[in-house]
DNA sequence: GTCTATACTCTGATAGAC
DNA sequence: GTCTATCAGAGTATAGAC
C-alpha cells in the first residue's frame, strides 16, 4: 500500500513491514515466506495480501524505507568540519545503526549478497555518486595534510565493512567472544584508536 | 554421498558440489533449489539424488568441506614468528581466500546471516577455541611490547571484516569504485597501510 | 547409474462469504 | 477489512523402467 489512508490502514501496514523486515533480513528474499511474514505479523495470508499486492512489492516497501535512510550518516560528513572528527563522528553513527538498527543492515547484506537484483540501480547511481563526493573530500584533506594519505574509496569501506560487522555477523561474534562481553561498547573503543592512528596525519 | 568409492561417483559428487557452491552462495539454502543445482550440474534432479540423499545433505557438505580449510590461514599464525609479519601474512592469505574463492566466503556470510542454524556447534566449538588461542598469543606480543596493544579479539573480527567485505560485498565495491579499478590488489596495498599504523609498536 | 513419471507438500495469490 | 476455501505452480523426494 503505497499511500495508506485510514488509521487502521497506518497501523497495519506498519505491522507488516515490521514482521517482513524480521523475515526477510534473516532469510533472505526468496527464503523467506508470506506464511512466515503473517504469522509474525498476526495476520493471515489473504489479509497481508489486502495491503500488499505481493511479496516483491512488501520486500520492495523495506528496500526503499532503507535506502533513504541508510546513508544519511554519509551525507552527514561536514566538508567545514574537522576531518579526523569528521570522520570518527561517522564511524560512531555508523556503529550505532548495526547496534539499533541490525535487521536493517542484515536485509541490506542479504541483497547484496544475491548480487543485488533489487537495488543494483540506486548503489551505482545516487549510492556512487553521494561516495564519489565523499571521498573528495577527504583526497582535500589529505592533499592539505590534515589527514594521512589513504585511498578514500578504500577508508569509506573499511567504515562499512568494520561496523556492519557487528551487526551481519552478530552471532559469530558473540559466540567467539563468550560471555561478558559487550560487542558494540568494545567495538566503539576499538574502532576509535583504528581510524585514528590511520588517519591522524603525520 | 560421504565415501564416493568409484571413479564416476568420485566426479559426480564433485561436479554436484561445485554446482551447489554455485547456488547455495547466491541464494541461501532456503532460496536455492535442486532444480537449480541439477541444472547448473548437468544432471536431472533424480540422479542428484541418487549421489545425495537429500538437499540438506549436499549443504553440510559444502559447510563440513568449508570449515576444514577456512581456518588454516589463522592456524598458520606462528607464535614463534615476527608479531607484525605474521598478522601481515594473515591478512594477507586471507584477502587472497577473498579473491580466489569468493563464493565460499559468501555461503558462509549467507550462513551466519541466517543465525548459523547449522553450523552454531562449530563456531562456538572449534573456531572460538582457535581464537582464543591465537588472542593469547597476540596478547603476549602485546605484553612484550612488540605489538600496539588493541583488543585481540576485535583484531581478529577486523582482519575478517576487511577481507571478506571485498568477497562478500563484491558487487557493491565494483558499482561504487567504477570501471578501471582492480578491487583485491587495491584492497591489498591499502589494509598493509592500515594494519601497519595500527599495530607497529610505538 | 540414469532417466521418466509421479506423489506429496509448500507457497504465492485469488474468489467470495461475512 | 477480514476470513475460509481453494487454485496453480514450484519444490523435495520417491518409484520403477531401462
């Protein structure tokens, strides 16, 4: 449902998006079921389908909800600002979306996984282009010597991949870890002395 | 089929899995099909079946296969060698597992994405025993001053972050980096730099 | 060992009563 | 708006001929 209209309409679209994200992120695209998604949701099938015309369109709902989300973090990078506290502001509001947001980022992991059937077209276009701005940015700074020489493209992937860590292999890293163990307060530390004695300059 | 006995069952099994590797990389195990696997295997669905007594089956083989090997890099780690040369030379086998069998990588992220239904018992088994470890040692160059002293563990989770992204994340790299780059020898160069900053004993 | 045919279950989606 | 009933197709697995 595109543009709900009625309260009760809200809610249970609401409702849906918030099962199929649990499903989906965990199964996959095709792993994942409407049976599955309505029992979640407490619905049944045909009335899941009454908000929804279909499993593409409910999974394509979540795609587009994250997509404008996800990277205002990114868009977030102040050129004005500080670069190393630039920098590790990002890091820290990229942490905080695995550590609250990890379903997201797990359904997200998923399709690009598949090769991204779904989304291929937003991460070479607005995706792109929004890093490609980005990153000269930081080339500015580095060329000005406020921060270390490093292949930016690489450093805004290095961000992605050590904080979606946490949150796309969760269970690996809580069962290596044991008890006792808070994952996402660790990371934070570490990921703070990483990126600065990479990019403090020299 | 655990022991192939004749020459013909001996490539039937192997096309099978290469083939499974193929899809249960790219879909999960619920989003993958025998029609699919027979198809890529050149076989009908029945005679794969005949090698394999169900789909479940032919998935523990590949996780089973997968996690003998995945691991020798970190088992290779010499206590007895240069700290820095040898974290060196682990991330460096490891970004070359990355490159050279991508699709491995990705059925494992596939597996731990799903919650690790199946190979939960290993993980918390042999691979937290490994790199316990390992840690320890690490712990002990620490001490001696010959390594920068960062949380072991969280090392460990880096150097798997990093290198996997670029096997995991594939796609995403190459649409965001564009044409004209080669992502694995980039990748390379830049994690040197990082592990070097931070890690060299200041 | 390999195939065709098929049994049976699951899944996405629709019809139609209330 | 929501439900029961149901369909058509896909999916795993088996039977049995060759």
């Amino acid at each position: 449902m595109t543009k709900p209209r009625t309260r009760i309409q809200e809610k249970n679209s609401a409702t849906i998006l918030e099962a199929a994200l649990d499903v989906f992120s965990k199964q996959g695209f095709r792993g994942a079921t409407l049976d599955q998604i309505a029992d979640v949701a407490g619905l049944s099938k045909p009335n899941l389908l009454y908000y929804f015309p279909s499993k593409e369109a409910v999974h394509k709902a979540l795609l587009e909800r994250l997509l404008r989300t996800w990277l205002d973090p990114l868009r977030a990078l102040d050129p004005k600002g500080d670069p190393l506290a630039e920098i590790m502001a990002y890091v820290r509001r990229k942490l905080e979306l695995s550590r609250d947001y990890p379903r997201e980022s797990r359904l997200f992991a998923n399709e690009i996984l598949q090769g991204a059937p779904r989304i291929m077209e937003a991460i070479s276009g607005d995706l792109k282009t929004l890093v490609d701005e980005k990153a000269a940015v930081m080339e500015r700074w580095m060329s000005e010597g406020r921060l270390a020489r490093v292949p930016p493209h690489h450093l805004i992937f290095s961000i992605w991949a050590l904080t979606q860590h946490y949150a796309d292999f969760d269970v690996q890293v809580r069962a290596v870890l044991g008890t006792g163990h808070d994952p996402f307060t660790e990371a934070g530390a570490f990921l703070e002395t990483l990126f600065d004695r990479l990019l403090r300059a020299a």
